[in-house]
C-alpha cells in the first residue's frame, strides 16, 4: 500500500546550514534514499523548494498567490513515495529519516479519502 512521507520544516531553517552542512544534509538525504531503493520500497521521492503558487477557485473564478507565504511558519520540504505492507512499517522508514533530526516526518496512507 503507498505510504506518503512529507518533511515539513521550519521556513527559513535551510539557510541557516553553513555550505558543508547543507551538503551533509542534502548526502545523508541521498544516502536514505538510496537505502529505501535497495529495499525495494521507494516509489518516489524529490526535495521541494520553498517558492510556490496557491491557487483556489472559488464561484468559478480561479485566484493564485505567489510564496513563500509569510503566515506559513513551516512548509513542505520534500517527499518520499513508498510501498509498505502497512501503516507500522511506513513508520519506521520514517523514524530512520535523517530529516526527522530537523523537519517533522507526516506518514499519510494514499488510498481512498472517501468510503
């Protein structure tokens, strides 16, 4: 069953990393991804930058805003797309996260909201 991890971090916090942090960081990252490859478990995964457009449509009209959006005090720093037997095992991938050390790890089920 997919498994949604979402990293949500502090906005901003990424430029507080020295260089060499960042890229420590952005390693041990490749290095998790890597590991859920070889396990056979890793649908998809990608960082996400902070910059973005919400959109909405209401009464027909659609309305866009460009971010990074200054209420937001976290946003949604990246994704990992897994194929896990079950919600526990979904979990513990996310425990071994390196990103859990800076961000929150969201574990979402990806099936039917509505039955």
């Amino acid at each position: 069953m997919p498994y949604m991890l979402l990293i949500v971090e502090s906005r901003g916090q990424r430029g507080l990393r020295s260089p060499e942090q960042g890229r420590n960081a952005y390693q041990r990252m490749l290095d998790y991804n890597g590991m859920l490859r070889s396990k056979g478990v890793l649908i998809e995964s990608n960082s996400l930058r902070a910059d973005a457009v919400r959109l909405s449509v209401r009464g027909g009209k659609a309305v866009t805003t460009d971010g990074p959006f200054a209420e937001a005090k976290e946003m949604v720093g990246g994704f990992f797309l897994l194929n896990c037997s079950s919600r526990e095992q979904a979990v513990a991938y996310a425990r071994e996260c390196p990103a859990a050390e800076w961000a929150s790890i969201e574990v979402r089920d990806t099936g039917p909201c509505y039955e």
